[in-house]
C-alpha cells in the first residue's frame, strides 16, 4: 500500500484494489488577519485543520477526528497598507501552506481600504466587518461581499473551542502572548442583558486573540472565501 500523497489540500491514501473505497481527507489552513487600529497592532493567526485517512482494523479507509490548531501567530510591525499587502501575500505565498490555504481579513474601519489594496495585489480573501452584538449577517457593497459578524460571536465561538477540545494552541514563538490575550477576556453584562466582551494586555487589544477567532470563523465559513496559492492568485472571488 502506498503512502499519504498531499494534491492541494486533499489527502489520499491512493489503493489500487476495486474492492477498497477510497476515503478523501484534508489539510488546510485559516489565516486570520487583524489590521491594526489606533491602540491596536496587525496581528495574524493560522488555523491548520485537518481530517486525515487511515486504515482501520478491517482494513477499511476512515478519517481521523477533525483536529483544528493554532500552528502560529505573531505581531506584524507598523508598515504602510501597501507594505501590509505585500506581506500578507508573501506569507500566503509560503511553500509551508500555499495552494491550501484561505485568507479572512477584519475589514473593520480602516480594514476596508486595506481590503481594496489587497485586491489589487491579486491577494483573495474574505472580509469580516466585526459589528456589535451575536449576530451574523452577509451584504454587498460594490460588487463585494462583507460578512458582518458580532465581535460577541466569534470570541464566544473562540473560548468555547478552546475549552471543549475542538480547537488546540500549539507550539510556536508567540504562543504566551496568544494565551494571554485569551486570558485577559472578560465578559460584562449590560443594563439591556446583553453581553459584551472585552479583552487586552499592555501589549495591545487583544489582536492575536481576534485573528485566531477570525481563523477559526473561516474553517466553517470557506463557502463564501476564496482559497490562495501559486496558481490561483487571480483578483477576489
């Protein structure tokens, strides 16, 4: 029997026997991007998730649980939105995970500009326009879809991943400063009932936090995305 072979983000355990059905996994990766504010610092985040095949006791092809991670974050220094796109596709451009990699952006304020920069960078992505409140509504200006998503919703969404198994913080460089903008989270309950929740150090705003709620948004949102590497880096969907 041959070996995992990777085509894009599909996995194969390629078998050249009829009788053996052949069971199609995955592996891509969600990159978050946070686009800094006025107190806040660019910050991404990458989201490897991944079902991949084995055979079991029978000798049957079955895929392993899902298992998302947070595989990197980082701080990216203060550059110019020019300067940030071309960045943002050098790191889309990474052998690492081109070719199987989805790109969503906070097109939050100032995030929107950076958005239309980034379409003349022939850069795809999805935009989030991160809006008060749970809900989560879709809209189309000028040709363009904007996901309005509640800030509430996606760090909700974040904290209960963590704490439920579905999604793991792995090792790399930065992973304390993640764990720490995670900790800072509070949640405060309003005259109205509603919830708000707030968060950030003295390092920032919590910006590595949102983009791995950003991350984790986009690996049940690829629909409406639009997937980046070598071949297809041809404008917005």
């Amino acid at each position: 029997m041959q070996g995992l072979v990777e085509q894009g983000e599909d996995l194969i355990l390629p078998n050249a026997d009829p009788a053996v059905e052949i069971v199609k996994g995955y592996r891509r990766f969600l990159v978050g991007l946070d686009i800094a504010q006025a107190q806040d610092r660019n910050a991404y985040s990458i989201c490897l998730d991944e079902r991949v095949p084995y055979y079991d006791a029978n000798g049957r092809q079955e895929l392993t649980k899902r298992r998302r991670e947070i595989v990197r974050a980082d701080h990216l220094p203060a550059m110019s939105y020019a300067d940030l796109a071309i960045v943002t596709r050098n790191l889309m451009l990474d052998p690492a995970i081109a070719g199987r990699a989805y790109l969503v952006v906070d097109a939050s304020g100032v995030g929107r500009a950076f958005c239309d920069i980034l379409n003349t960078k022939s850069v795809q992505h999805t935009r989030v326009q991160m809006v008060a409140g749970e809900n989560e509504t879709e809209s189309k200006e000028r040709g363009r879809t904007f996901n309005n998503v509640g800030r509430n919703r996606l760090l909700s969404a974040l904290n209960s991943a963590i704490h439920t198994g579905d999604l793991s913080i792995g090792n790399f460089e930065a992973r304390d400063l993640l764990r720490q903008d995670l900790e800072s989270f509070e949640a405060d309950v309003g005259t109205s009932g509603r919830v708000r929740i707030e968060g950030g150090t003295a390092f920032g705003h919590a910006d590595l936090a949102v983009s791995a709620a950003l991350s984790l948004w986009l690996s049940d949102h690829r629909s409406i995305g639009a997937h980046i590497g070598e071949a297809p880096l041809r404008g917005y969907w």
